[in-house]
C-alpha cells in the first residue's frame, strides 16, 4: 500500500522526510539552547568570569534577567 503512494507521489515521501528532519533538528536545537540557558543562571550566580571583567558581566546578566 505506501509503496504504491510514495511512487505516485514522491514529492509526499520528500516531504514527509523533510519535515521529519526539521522537527527532530528543531528538537535539538531547543534542549542546546535550554542548556545554554541554564549554563549561563549558573555562571552569573557563580560570576564564574576573569576578575577585570565583573562589571559587564553583571551588567549583561542583570539586563538579561539572569540573577547575580
């Protein structure tokens, strides 16, 4: 049966895989970003950063929602 649809249509088939490939990309990309996320509250609590550079990290921190 989906032999015969992916033959008739192999655009459907393209698509299908396409747009499986995308969600599963999609996917990966949100738990990077959320991981990034969670990286940077820990280093901003820790001011896990060189000692000449505490005021801009604090200030980026603070301007971006992150406790200091």
């Amino acid at each position: 049966m989906f032999n015969n649809i992916f033959k008739s249509a192999p655009v459907t088939f393209i698509s299908l895989t396409s747009l499986a490939l995308i969600t599963i990309g999609a996917g990966a990309m949100s738990s990077s970003i959320a991981h990034l996320k969670e990286q940077t509250a820990i280093q901003c609590v820790n001011h896990d950063w060189p000692t000449d550079k505490h005021d801009i990290h604090i200030e980026w921190c603070l301007d971006n929602g992150y406790e200091v």
